[in-house]
C-alpha cells in the first residue's frame, strides 16, 4: 500500500515511511492511496472472532509487508494483553437497539490506547532493527498524552513530549502524565488552549532543520496510524450486533475528527453503516460545518468533555480530501483561506457528500448533565462526560431498525469534577491507579512561544 497527501505537493510513502514520518512535507495529511475492500463474505466469517483476530485482518492491507504476519499478530496481541477486560473493547446494552462501545479498559483509561498500545509495539519494532533514536511531540486535550507516555515509557528508542493546555485538562487526565517517572518522559504545561498546542506541534514538524536534528515523530491523529488502528473496533462491534446482514449507526464524541474519520474509512471498506453521528460539546465547529457549510473558527469554550475542547480538528481535512474528489489543491486552496481567513465556505456538492455519510449534533453542558443522570438512574451505569455526549446525540438520530452504537471514549473516573456535578457520586479510579493523589509531580512549564518549546526539547535531548 501506498500513502498520498491531502494537498498533493508531497511524495508517496510506505506505511513505515507514514508510521514514522506523521505529516506530511506539503503540511498535508497522509491516506491510503486506495480503500481496501473487505468482501461480503469475509465479512461473515469476521462473526465470533476475537478483538485480536479482527484486528489483524481490517488492518493487514494497510501495512503490507512492513512487518512480516507473525510479528503483526505478535504485536496486536502484546498490546492488547495490556488491556483489563477479555474482550478487549466489551460491547454493553443500553436498550435492545442502543449499544456502548466500552474503549476505555487500556492502561491510561480512554480510547486513545487502542491506537497507541499497538503503535508503540510497531515503533519498537522498526527501531530495534535501525540504530536511530526518536523523538516523539505530541499535543493532547487530555488523553492522548498519557497514552503516548504508556506506550513509549519502556522503549529505550524513543523520548516523549508531550504539549498539553495548562489548567484545561482533568486532575486525573494531569496526574496521569506527571506522575509517569520515567527519564525519557517529559509533560510540558503550556500557557494557553489546545490548539495553540497544536500548532506549535504543526509548527515543529514544518521545521525541517529542527526535525531532522531531534528526529521528530508525531503520534497525534494527523498520523495516519492512529486512525488505522482505530478502524478495527467498527467492524468488531458492527459484525457482533449482525453485520453485515444488519446495517448499523455509530455515534463518536468528536473532538479531532480521527475516530468518527476511522468510522468513515471502515465504511469505505465495506462495513454497512448507515449514520456516522459527529457528537460534539458546545466547541461545535463541526456540527455548524454540517449545518451551514461555514468552517471558522470561534472562540473555544472550557466544558466538562474537555478532550473534545477543540476548535480545529485536524482531521477534517481527510475528509474534505474525499469530498472533493481526492483533489489536493482544493484542499490546500481551502487551508489556506482558513489560515489567512479563519474560515472558509463549502460549496454545497461537497457539503451534500458530506452529508450522505455524517449527521452531527452539538451538545450543551446541561444536556450533557442532564444524559449523565439519566442513564445512571435508568441503567445503573456512570459514564463519561464524553461518552454523554456521544449518548445524547444517539438519542437524536436513532432510527427503528437500525441499531445505534455509541463509543464510551473513557473511563468516568477519569473526570470526577464532571460526574459529581452532575449525579453528585466519585466514581472510584481502578485499582492501579488508587495512589495517582499522593505521587509527586514532575512537569515543564513554558509559554506558547514556538521557540521556547523548542529550546526545551533541544535542552533535553543532546545529540
Ligand atoms: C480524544 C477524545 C475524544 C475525541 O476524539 P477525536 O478522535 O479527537 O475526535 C473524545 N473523547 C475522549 C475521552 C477523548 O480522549
């Protein structure tokens, strides 16, 4: 398989080239160069299979011969051996045609381990066989920054960064990150919200000269092999509830587009999904895209979901890329307007494709609240704020028929400040993490200022 760019002005990769690289030379986004199909009959024989299984085929395609199938099979189940629950994502009922997709039972208690468990087994195992050292920048609205941490924390290859938005992410979330204590592991609090982390992200890797000196690694989901990993669970929870003779809906709490875009790539496949719902909290850039064709920026509000506290979501542009015909200078035309801009329109053929595919729905901070409560009091059950969300926005789409699964993208106990507020309980933090409030913190903390960061990194990395 090979990978082109959302903008068209950079070279075609391997998917190790993809793996290691993240973004791509002309500030485009890396796809497959074609969707692999999964036949009707393969997707029958997907029934009854375990998570491992099903993930070594949905993702197979995209790696070809980066590693050899025993060392992928080996690999895909070395990550999820890390996993506390036998089903590795369990599916839970909420009603008999509205389902939970539980992708939280990793070891830093959100989806974003799914990915990262099994990216950081495929970076060991491309670097143990070089003799290079990396260096891993990510920026987090709160989950993925400790799942990169978890995933890397044994490597003797790799040190981690990660940049996260001072004061706006969770205590636990925060904790999770500064109490790691290992040397090749270092948070950076920076003074301002998540997509100036973002940028300052984007703006490292668009310095060539400081990318080749630190050997600079993404592990955001502007890496294609965040999103790769991410496919596998439609079709797991998909083939469980009847695919593919039965047609089903997914709703994803959205922040940067990279689930619900991993939703959209598994139906390219072949999987029947009728509606993808985007799901956002009341940073709702997405859902007034899908609403008015208008993508700008506004200014970005502090909710209880705050790994959804994003205005621009990096992914989007993947699915823009297919929207308008897999033409890259389109796409470059329109990220160019929003950085000189803040904003651009959608022509109404790219906003009905759109369409075909997406429903979206903003919730706001009460709703949310209030969806909390409720499926506590109806179902016995506490779920996220995120997962909320996702939950609210199903109950607005749900068609007789066709069953609705919602992604519960962490563990509720991951934001207690939310769950009090709204049903008045702390849930418990799982056993491994029971002494996460008395650890000792150890983090960095700097100004949104590109050169500041870089120096920090540059400080502590010595080559
Ligand atoms: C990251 C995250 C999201 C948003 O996912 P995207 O891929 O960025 O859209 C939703 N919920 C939780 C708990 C997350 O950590």
């Amino acid at each position: 398989m090979r990978y082109i760019s959302t903008r068209g002005g950079a070279e075609e990769l391997s998917f190790e080239d993809v793996l290691l690289k993240g973004l791509a030379t002309d500030g485009g986004l890396y796809v497959p160069k074609v969707w692999p199909q999964i036949s009707l009959t393969e997707l029958e024989g997907f029934v009854g299979l375990d998570y491992q299984e099903i993930a070594y085929r949905v993702m197979k395609p995209f790696i070809d011969k980066t590693f050899s199938s025993g060392d992928f099979r080996n690999m895909i189940n070395v990550a999820y051996s890390s996993f506390n629950h036998d089903d590795v994502c369990p599916l839970k009922e909420l009603s008999d045609s509205h389902f939970l997709l539980e992708l939280f039972h990793g070891p830093t208690l959100a989806f974003k381990d799914v990915a990262m468990q099994l990216i950081g087994q495929m970076f060991d195992q491309l670097l143990k066989n070089g003799n290079s050292r990396i260096t891993v920048i990510a920026a987090t609205s709160g989950d993925t920054g400790s799942a990169a941490m978890a995933a890397f924390k044994n490597s003797s290859y790799a040190d981690v960064f990660i940049l996260f938005p001072e004061g706006r992410i969770s205590e636990v979330q925060r904790r999770q990150m500064t109490t790691m204590d290992r040397s090749n592991i270092y948070p950076i609090a920076v003074a301002g919200d998540f997509d100036d982390c973002q940028a300052l992200v984007k703006a490292m890797f668009n310095d060539s000269q400081f990318k080749d000196k630190v050997n600079l690694t993404g592990v955001n989901s502007i890496n294609w092999a965040r999103v790769m990993c991410q496919i596998t669970y439609f079709f797991y929870a998909a083939t469980a509830l009847g695919a593919p003779k039965e047609t089903v809906s997914f709703s994803v709490p959205t922040g940067n587009f990279g689930d619900i875009f991993a939703g959209y790539v598994a139906k390219r496949m072949g999987l029947p999904i009728d509606r993808l719902v985007i799901a956002t909290n009341e940073n709702d850039i997405l859902n007034r895209a899908l609403e008015t064709g208008i993508y700008r920026k506004e200014h970005l509000m502090k909710t209880m979901s705050p790994s959804m506290d994003i205005q621009v979501a990096s992914n989007f542009e993947r699915i823009l890329f297919e929207s308008l015909d897999r033409r890259g200078e389109k796409v470059n035309e329109l990220f160019d307007k929003l950085n000189i801009d803040g904003g651009f329109v959608l022509d109404s053929e790219t906003l009905k494709r759109l369409r075909v595919d997406f429903s979206s729905c903003s919730v706001s901070e009460e709703r949310t609240a209030v969806t909390i409560n409720s499926v506590l009091k109806s179902h016995g059950r506490l779920v996220c704020p995120h997962t909320a969300v996702g939950i609210s926005a199903a109950q607005k789409f749900s068609r007789i028929g066709t069953k609705m699964i919602t992604l519960a993208t962490a563990h509720p106990a991951k934001f207690p400040e939310a769950a009090k507020i709204a049903s008045n309980i702390i849930p418990p933090l799982p056993k491994n993490y029971e002494d996460i409030y008395l650890k000792k913190e150890t983090l960095i903390q700097s100004t949104k200022n590109l050169a500041d960061v870089k120096e920090i990194i540059s400080e502590r990395i010595d080559r």
